[in-house]
C-alpha cells in the first residue's frame, strides 16, 4: 500500500500524473460532446491513501481527508473529504461540499465532479444559485455542467423547487415566482423549465399546469397542459396560457384553446381569451377567434364573434359583443322573504337553459355548468337584444344585500345592468314599459331598427328607445277579454 501525501501549500498541486488532457477535438480543444476536459487540482487536502484500481489496470483511486479543496478551471469546490478515481478522471466531494464557478454557487451534501465531461452531479439537500440573476434550484438532486454553451441545462429531479426573480428591470419588493415540479431545469441564463404536475406561486396569481417555460429576458411565461391560473377574483384556463410581465408585476395573460375566464358571477368562453391588469387587477379582458364568443352573468348571457370586458377599479364596467351579437336576459333569483328562511328558485326559461345556470340548489347563486349560444326565442318570459354590437353598461348596485345584482367586479362588488344597446341591424323583444296593464301578464314589444337603447332600474326595464325603428306590440289578454 502506498500512501500519497500532499503537502499544503498556496500553489495548486495536480494530482497530474493520473489526469491527462485529451487531444483538441474537431470543434478545437472540445471533446466528442461539445464540452471540454478538466485537470482536477488539489488545493488543499488532509492525509491522502492510494489504492489500485482493480477495474483498470495502472489506475489508481486516492482517498482524501479533509477539508478538501479542488479546483478545475473556473471551479473551485470544497467538501470534509473526497474521493478521486483516475480511471474515470472523476472526483467525488462529500461532507458540507461548497462549488462555484463564474455562473453559479452550490451547496450539498455530495457533488461527484467528472473531469473528462466538465460535469457535475450534487446530491443531498441541493441549492443552487444561478450568479446571473440570483435564480435558485433547491431538490434532492441537480446535475449541470461547468462550462455554459448554447443550450446548457442545469436539471434538478425528485420534485425541487425552482426560485426565479420578478424579471428584467424590476424594482425591489417585487416578490419572486415559486414552482415546484417533477423536474426543473436552468437553460442557458435566462430561460427555466418544469414539468411534471407545475404549480407556479406569485404574491399576483396561483397556477397549475402539466408543464411551463420561462423566460426572464422575454418577460414571459408559457404553461402547457390544462393549465389554470387563479388571481384575484378570476380564473383562466385553456390549452396553453402565455402569462406576461413588466417590471416584475403581471400584466397579460393569454389564454389559447378552449379557454374560459371566470369571476365572482360571470363566466367567459371562446377560442382565446386575453386580460390585461392594473396593479392586482383585471383591467380588460378580450375573447375572441375561430368560433363564437360567449359570456354570461346572473341576469344575461351574450355571444359574438368577439367580446369586451371592461373593468373600473374592480368592478364591471361594461361588456362589448361584437359580430352578430345578441343578449338574452337570464332570470335571477327572488330575493329572500323577510320573515321566512325560504328562498324562491329562479323560474324555468328558454334563457336559463341556454346559459347552462343550475338552478337545483335552492337559496344559493346559480351556478353555471358551461355556456351554450343564447336562443332568440319568442317565448313567454324571453327577453333579449341583437345586432351587429350589443353592449352593456353596469352601475354600482343601489339593490339591498338580499337583493339580485347583475354581476360583479374583480372584488366581488355588486353591479346591476343599467343600459343595453344594439346597433346595426338591431332588434329586440323585451317587456314593455307602461303605467297600467289589462292582465297580470307581461306584454311584449318586438322593435326593430338601426339603434336600440333599453334603460333599467333595478334589474327591470325602464325606457325603450329605438332609431329608424318600427315594432310590434305585444298585449295579453285575460280569457274575459277573449270572449
């Protein structure tokens, strides 16, 4: 048995004799893989034993007690103690191992560093600090290589968390993103990647998704596979949403295939659903593409070629539909007896049924359970406006807390529908507007012209108007009256 010392002095000291540089490959001093060889050094080392390798034939394997220090090139890592085999010009780092290079920082309680691969594998209580932009990977796990080149990654496995900053630009105070995922990786400086059950966490939103990519140059992030992402008040979801940042703080979210956004009391379908937000909250949001857009609250459900939401500070403001557009009231629920427990359910209608609002549950807000094109129908009851833009304006509800409200803000402030408006080969058939009636029954007046403008007060109607109109007027009559 020969035992090697190593005296411990500044200058490094190569365990030379056993690491020999191979000959420049085609690319020019790179191997076969792309990456460059590495001389491992000792800097510093305890008492060191040296055994043959009885798998390789002349190579050694040296046993070093610590603390160790380790240089190869730009990397210097440190450990209680290691392990270095010739044959495979590997070193393996154990006991409170500390590495950087130019790119990174680590720390772990194991790193087996391969010197013929400029590669490195750390294991045990892994993180990782990308130097760049301060970007973290904490897992059991973690393998990356020295040298950065074009699509380099740095994979964390066995679900790690991924830590990555507000984005190019962005003040302090801006908090960061936190995924956790089967597997993350680190891909050149800028660009990360998870997959595997993602769930992504920011002081702004909450999402899921089978698998994203970020980009802190781009200011963006892509979730694939049923993602959802939850903010304050509204829900997105689709094939794939393209989230978007500015200055560390959400501004867009993009929402492509299938996708629908949800609120307190209102729901959005259609091809491509985009938000933009202020601060915490959803300024406007745009549904449009192939196929119809179709939005509904508790009191109407619209459809168009494309739809507008407009929000002001929090709450509904206004809802655009445009391109064969068309709004159909939808009943609410009767507001609560004021002596009695018992809640009236909303009565059955051509409307209700379009929207797809489960009215099972007694004493509770509808719930819908998707969205269908709203029917045009003449039915009793019906109430509804088209044209080629339909477009409704919300107040502030003046309605008491037992009272229904038409939808509500991104805070779950109550709003009432106030004005509807149909222009262009514009039509209605809602309840007319009179003093004095003949029968208990509604009547009806079927209008129509190039602009039509309906009034509410409390959720009912109160004026009528129509531009270039003519109309017919529907009366009840009794069975007394028939006679």
């Amino acid at each position: 048995m020969r035992v090697l010392r190593v005296p411990l002095v500044r200058a490094s000291l190569p365990i030379a004799a056993c690491l020999l540089l191979p000959s420049p490959g085609p690319e020019g001093g790179l191997g076969a893989q792309g990456v460059s060889r590495c001389a491992l050094n000792i800097q510093r080392a305890g008492r060191q034993l040296e055994r043959s390798d009885p798998d390789n034939p002349g190579a050694i394997t040296a046993f070093v007690s610590g603390p160790v220090t380790v240089r190869c090139g730009d990397a210097v890592m440190t450990g209680d103690s290691a392990v270095w085999r010739q044959a495979q010009e590997q070193a393996l780092m154990v006991g409170r191992v500390r590495y950087r290079d130019t790119t990174r920082t680590l720390e772990s309680e194991r790193l087996t560093f391969y010197g013929g691969r400029d590669a490195a594998v750390a294991e045990g209580s892994v993180r990782l600090v990308r130097l760049a932009n301060g970007a973290t990977l904490e897992g059991p796990r973690v393998t990356f290589t020295r040298t950065p080149f074009a699509g380099s990654r740095t994979t964390a496995t066995g679900r790690p968390r991924m830590t990555l900053p507000s984005g190019q630009g962005a003040t302090g105070g801006v908090e960061p993103s936190v995924v956790d995922a089967d597997v993350a990786e680190f891909v050149g400086e800028e660009e990360a990647f998870a997959k595997g059950d993602v769930v992504l966490e920011r002081r702004d939103l909450e999402a899921t998704a089978d698998s994203a990519r970020f980009s802190e140059s781009a200011g963006r992030a892509v979730l694939y596979g049923d993602p959802v992402v939850d903010g304050e008040g509204y829900r997105l979801d689709g094939d794939s949403i393209v989230a978007g940042f500015e200055l560390g703080d959400l501004r867009t979210i993009h929402s492509f295939g299938d996708a629908t956004a949800k609120g307190e009391r209102y729901e959005l379908r259609a091809d491509q659903i985009r938000a933009r937000l202020a601060g915490d909250e959803v300024e406007t949001i745009w549904a449009f593409g192939d196929g119809r857009s179709l939005a509904a609250s508790a009191e109407f459900v619209l459809a168009g070629d494309s739809i507008v939401f407009a929000f002001l500070e929090g709450r509904a403001d206004s809802v655009t539909a445009v391109g064969t557009a068309s709004a159909v009231q939808v009943a609410t629920a009767v507001a609560e007896p004021p002596d009695s427990t018992a809640v009236a359910e909303p009565p059955d209608s051509t409307a209700v049924r379009a929207a797809g609002i489960d009215t099972a549950a007694v004493g509770e807000r509808p719930r819908r359970a998707g969205l269908e094109e709203p029917e045009l129908s003449t039915a009793v009851g019906a109430n509804w406006i088209a044209g080629d833009t339909v477009r409704a304006r919300f107040a502030p509800s003046t309605a008491g807390a037992t009272e229904p409200a038409g939808a509500t803000g991104a805070d779950g402030e109550d709003v009432e529908l106030e004005i509807l408006t149909a222009t262009g080969d514009a039509r209605s058939f809602y309840a007319a507007v009179r003093d004095t009636a003949r029968s208990g029954e509604p009547s009806r007046n079927y209008l129509l012209g190039s602009r039509i403008e309906i009034r509410f007060r409390d959720g009912e109607p109160l004026t009528l108007a129509g531009t270039d109109a003519i109309g017919v007027y529907l009366e009840p009559i009794t069975e007394e009256d028939g006679r």
